[in-house]
C-alpha cells in the first residue's frame, strides 16, 4: 500500500504516518526528517537545504525529488510506504507518478489532514521535537511523561528552528500556494481522502484506517 499524506505544516501528518505505518508494517519516510538527519550530520545536502528550510521556503524540487527517489527505491519499500511532506509541489507529484508508472506502479490514497490555520498556529508553537529520535510532543495535546525529555530515547526536547512564529506565517503562505493546489490533484485522479484534523489524534486515526481497510 502506498499513500501520501497532504495537509499543512502542522495538521498531523507525521503523527497519523507514524502510526499508519506501524499498524499497516511499512516505512514512514518524511522527506523533512531526511533534511534534518542530513543538517545534523553536516551534509552537504543538509547545508543547502537549511538555507531554504530556516526561512520557511520549500527546498528545491530538483534536490528533494532526487532524495525521495532514491529513498522509494529502498528494498524496504516493496511492500509500500507512507509518504509525509513529499509532494509539496504539483512537478514533484508528476515525478513521483511517471517513476511509478515506469515500474507499472501507482499511489492508492493520498489522504488530506484538514486543519485550519488557526489551528496551526498553536500546533506549530506547542510542537517539541526530540533531534534524537525524530518524535514529535505536543506541549498541551501530545505532552512528553517528563517534561522536555523524550518518552523514546531519553534525550532533549527542542522547539524546530522552523516552527518559531515569524517562520510559521511564511511556511503557511507556502503551503497554499504551492502545496494546496496537490489536493485538486488527487481529486482528479479519484484517490484523495479527507479526514478532519481537528479531532483527537486517535479519531483522527480510525477515520484514516477506515478509508485503508
Ligand atoms: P506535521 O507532520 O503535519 O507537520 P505533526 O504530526 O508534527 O504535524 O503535528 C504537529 C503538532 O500537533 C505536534 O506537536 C503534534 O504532537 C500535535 N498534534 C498532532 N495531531 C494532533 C491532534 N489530532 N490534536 C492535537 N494535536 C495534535
Ligand atoms: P516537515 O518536517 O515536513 O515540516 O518539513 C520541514 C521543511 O523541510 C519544510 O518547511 C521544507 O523547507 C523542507 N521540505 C520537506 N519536504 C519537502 C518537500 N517535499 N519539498 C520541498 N521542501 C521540503
């Protein structure tokens, strides 16, 4: 099963990909995870990508659909994958489906998380990242068991450089510009699916599982 995973920055696509892809036993692949593990260990990609990624823009397709492409191309990607952050762009999705069409290949959803801005705002705000592991917290919504600490590997929890206020009004800018038309996208090829992203991650989950089977 392979799906993609739209909706803002913030509307809880990791948390749903994370849990999608341990009850259906496929890779979650986060193309912004994939930047951060490459800032952490000072790539070369991860350098370039930081300059895009502080400011709130989008890294640029040729960069990111190459990484994408070599990810899915992972032996572990067989029996599918959840894909979160990746597309972004209406050209990335056509690169994403003409490589899957050359494999006779196809997505099957593309579910759409559906929040709106205000919500975001204090998603994004509240948001706390481990750098260890890549878990995500909620301050008020999805709190560690120790305050700053990761349930998971024990290590700090950090608030994204890009989840700062002033970075997040640009990131929602971008999103509608440039990521919104993606659900137009999906509508017409007959696989998206919306869920209401205001609930309860846990509702949230089981409108998504029923769509899946
Ligand atoms: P995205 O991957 O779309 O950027 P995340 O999954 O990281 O979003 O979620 C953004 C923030 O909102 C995180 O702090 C997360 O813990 C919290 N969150 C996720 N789902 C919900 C929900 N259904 N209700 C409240 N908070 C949520
Ligand atoms: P995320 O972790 O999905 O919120 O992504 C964090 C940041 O990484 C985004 O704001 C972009 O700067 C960059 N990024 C992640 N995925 C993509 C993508 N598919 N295309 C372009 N930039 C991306």
């Amino acid at each position: 099963m392979k799906i993609i995973m739209l909706g803002a920055p913030g509307a809880g696509k990791g948390t749903q990909a994370k849990m999608i892809a341990e009850k259906y036993g496929v890779p979650h692949i986060s193309t912004g995870d994939i930047f951060r593990a490459n800032i952490k260990n000072g790539t070369e990609l991860g350098m370039e990508a930081k300059k895009y990624m502080d400011q709130g823009l989008l890294v640029p397709d040729e960069l990111t659909v190459k990484i994408l492409l070599d990810r899915v191309a992972g032996d572990d990607c067989k029996g599918g994958y959840v894909l979160d952050g990746f597309p972004r762009t209406i050209p990335q999705a056509e690169v994403l489906d003409k490589a899957l069409e050359e494999i006779g290949d196809k997505i099957d959803f593309a579910v759409d998380v559906d929040v709106p801005d205000e919500n975001i705002i204090n998603r994004m705000g509240g948001r706390r990242a481990c750098l260890g592991c890549g878990a995500t917290y909620h301050l008020e919504h999805v709190p560690p068991k120790k305050e700053g600490i990761c349930d998971t590997c024990g290590r700090e929890l950090v608030l994204r450089d890009d989840d700062r206020p002033e970075t997040v009004k640009n990131r929602l800018e971008v999103y509608h510009k440039q990521t919104q038309p993606l659900i137009a996208f999906y509508q017409q090829k007959g696989i998206l699916k919306t869920v209401d992203g205001t609930a309860d991650r846990k509702d949230v989950f089981q409108a998504i599982t029923a769509i899946l089977g």
